[in-house]
C-alpha cells in the first residue's frame, strides 16, 4: 500500500508539473497515450453495479485526488487576484481528469458517479468496502 501511495504521489507531482507549464513539451507517447484515454468517454453502467476492479481504481484515484487537491489549494492561496483563481481552478478540473484517466478510470466523469451513485447503492458496500473505501454508516 505504501508503493502504491508513492507511485500516486509521484505520478500527480509529475501531472501537476505539466499542468502548470513547467513541462511545455511532451513525448509522442505520453500524447499518443492522452488522446486514446480521452477519446473514450464513461457510461454508467445501467445495472448501477460497481466492479471490484473500478472500486479499486476508485480508492486509487481517491488518493490522488487528495494529493492533487492539497497541491493546488496551495497555488490558490498563492494567487494575486480572482482572475488568477478561476484560472487556477479551471486547470485543477482538468487535472482531476487527468489524474482519474491516469490511474485507470475513465476521466472524473466516472470518479463523480461511483461518489454521487454508486456507493449509495447498498448492493455495492462489499465491493467497495473490499477495495478499502470506507463508507459512512447509515
């Protein structure tokens, strides 16, 4: 768990660092790579089911997001003035997607359903519960 949380902070620093432009340029790969991620686009699944495999990108992505967030809070906080700030949090949105498609789901679109449907649903606890998301009891 400690090498996943490594890899996940690695990964958002190096996101982070091309997000903010300090990384103009990048490999043909990493682009190729992008496209493909965002050309294919969530469909909730119409069963409302979550796999276990998806409850785990979840919890992944969860840890991410978190590293990211405390990234950019400090940016904000650093901003001159309101413009900065909405221009600061219109790249954080494209971040969260950019770290969500990173660690496997499909953009902050399928991170959003499984918080906002998924884990409301009861037939999902287990799964989720299995994959390490803790849920609020009610």
């Amino acid at each position: 768990m400690k090498q996943v949380r490594i890899f996940l902070a690695f990964s958002v620093s190096m996101m982070l660092s091309a997000c903010l432009g300090e990384d103009s340029s990048k490999s043909a790969q990493q682009g190729t790579s992008d496209k493909v991620a965002a050309q294919v686009e969530f469909v909730s699944p119409v069963d409302g089911l979550l796999s276990p495999e998806r409850a785990k990108l979840y919890s992944d992505a969860s840890a991410a997001l978190l590293l990211l967030s405390q990234q950019w809070i400090d940016r904000m906080d650093k901003a001159a003035d309101a413009q900065e700030k909405i221009l600061i949090l219109g790249g954080l949105e494209k971040a969260r997607d950019q770290v969500c498609r990173k660690v496997g789901l499909l953009g902050v679109k399928e991170y959003n359903w499984i918080s906002e449907v998924a884990l409301k649903n009861p037939a999902n606890r287990a799964i989720a519960e299995k994959a390490g998301i803790l849920l609020n009891a009610k």
